[in-house]
C-alpha cells in the first residue's frame, strides 16, 4: 500500500470534487463489500470530571458545563445498553471513560476489564477509549477482551497546543505505541470544525498515513460545541471540505473503516449520503454520543434502506503479536 505524505495528500484531496469522490468510490469498492455499513454504539461508562483541559471536550473539570460527574456505572446497566446495542445491529460495541489514563493497579481500572471481559462474551467487537495507556495496561486489556481502543490525533501536531495544553501530542502517539504492541487494532482519527485550517487537516491524515500498522478505523467528528468550552461557538463544517476529506481519507487508507462520528445532527440526509459515497462506511449508532446527541437509531436506518446500504455483520479480528 502506498504510504502517502503531506504533497500526495494535498494532490488528492485538492481535485476536481467529483473526480476526487468518484476515486473515493471506486477505492472503497476495490477494498470492500459494497453497500455495506457497520453501526457502532458508543457508550459513557463513566462520565465527567476528567483532568484534561480539551477545548471541546464537556466532560473536563476546567470548564464549567453543567454536566453531572458520574461514577463508573453498574455492570448490569452497561450489559443491558449492550445488549440493546446488538439486538438493534450494532457489531462494535465501544465503552468510553472520562480519565486522563489509565492507572494499572487502580479498583476502577480493575472493574473496566471485568466488563469487558463480560461484553465480550456478546460476540461483538469491544472498543474501549480510556486515554493514556502503559504497555502493560494495553497488554491486561488485550488479554481481557478488548479488539480495538480508540485513542484519536484529533488535529494536526502543529494545531494540538491550541485543543489540549495537558498533554502533548507525542504522548497520544505513545499510547498507540503501546496499543499496537499489545495487538489490539488502532481507531484513531481526529475532530474537524475547531478552528483548524484544511492543511492541518491533512498534516493530521499524514501522521495516520505513518502508522505502521495502519490505523483499523478512523473516525472523522465534527465538532459539537459544547456549552462552556472554549469552542462553544464555533460553526458547522463546509459540508464540500467534509466530503473532501472523507474521500482522501478512504483513497489514502483504503482498508480502513472511515466512520461517521460525532456531529452528524449538523448534517443534512444529503450531506451524510455525499460521505457515504465518498468511502465512509461506518457510522456510531444510537441516540447519545458520550455528551453530545446524535441522530435517532430509526432516522438512521431509514436514512441506510432509502440509500439502499446494507448493515454489516461482526468480523472479530485476530490478534497480532
């Protein structure tokens, strides 16, 4: 697979639009079935009060957002929004924390893999997203069930001090060190519509393009402004700049899963179809993501059956060490 930089990506990404979506098209048409669309359902498993000072984040402590901190829920609450979430489609089933990291020896660190080891007895794929990891803690929850951990770029290295000043960047690639160390698979993507320019887009595609091995999925957010951050204000993305970059994401990694995250309540049906042709395959189901709300799980599968898109079935991937 050709590992594209910076001047390829801006070559791509800078075509005629509908020759760049028609290349999309026919690069996820080369690499997967076509018509076919995995749903995701993410989950809070313990939300706010986090450490981090991420400007579009609710759930940091810095800011003043009026979201009620949460202990780590209740396994049979977690099992049961599970269990929902495959009974209505869902092959990944995606558990997020609101820490700063993980520490290896902490009881609430302990309880996670408890639940994943529980989750992943379900027969979906478990990702977690819990920040910073150790080798080790990425090893214990390799071992307890996890397929996949999401640990998003968000932006490009050279915007990152302007979202995040309590960790830096080399500190996110580190932890997907250790993510693909253990053998769990990388989703890794970024948020869009924060302020950045479209090049440091492509800066932030780059860094994933490096990735060896390359990313599994990667997620593209549009930003949700959030009441009492720092991007509280910010407006929607130019829906063409979206589309552009959902294609040159699927043209330069073609065996990713490109998945609608956040923001898709900004998007018209239109715009959402655009993505879908453009490569995107992927999309997080259900009503809430994490904080932040999300289309209606039956606006969505009629949106997938008028489009004609099929819903994909569990591929549990095999470890690699």
């Amino acid at each position: 697979m050709t590992r594209h930089n910076l001047a390829s990506l801006r070559a791509i990404y800078n075509q005629p639009f509908f020759d760049l979506i028609q290349q999309g098209r026919e690069t996820y048409r080369a690499h997967w079935p076509e018509n076919e669309v995995q749903l995701c359902t993410l989950m809070s498993i313990k939300t706010g009060g986090c450490s981090e000072d991420c400007a579009y984040c609710a759930q940091s402590a810095h800011y003043d957002t009026g979201l009620k901190t949460e202990a780590l829920l209740p396994l049979p609450q977690i099992l049961e929004t599970a269990e929902r979430a495959r009974a209505h489609g869902s092959t990944r089933f995606c558990m997020g924390v609101a820490w700063k990291g993980v520490r290896e020896n902490d009881a609430r660190f302990a309880s996670v893999l408890e639940t994943i080891r529980a989750v992943s007895k379900l027969g979906m794929e478990v990702c977690v997203t819990l920040g910073q990891l150790t080798p080790e803690a990425a090893r214990q929850l390799r071992a307890a069930g996890v397929t996949a951990y999401n640990h998003n770029l968000d932006t490009s290295p050279e915007f990152y001090p302007n979202i995040v000043t309590t960790h830096t960047f080399e500190d996110r690639l580190n932890t997907i060190r250790a993510v693909q160390q253990s053998g769990m698979s990388v989703c890794c993507g970024g948020i869009i519509g924060m302020g950045e320019s479209e090049l440091d887009r492509l800066k932030m595609l780059e860094v994933l393009c490096s990735f060896d091995p390359a990313p599994e999925s990667v997620p593209i957010n549009c930003l949700m402004p959030m009441p009492g951050t720092p991007l509280a204000e910010q407006p929607p993305v130019d829906i063409f700049q979206l589309v552009r970059l959902v294609a040159t994401t699927r043209i330069a990694l073609p065996k990713a899963r490109v998945r609608l995250s956040a923001g898709r309540t900004r998007l018209t049906r239109e715009g959402q179809a655009l993505c879908f042709f453009a490569g995107a395959n992927s999309i997080f189901y259900g009503d809430k993501l994490l904080t932040a709300s999300n289309p209606g799980a039956d606006s969505d599968r009629a949106l997938l059956e008028e489009l004609g898109l099929e819903v994909s079935r569990p591929e549990l991937p095999t470890a690699t060490f």
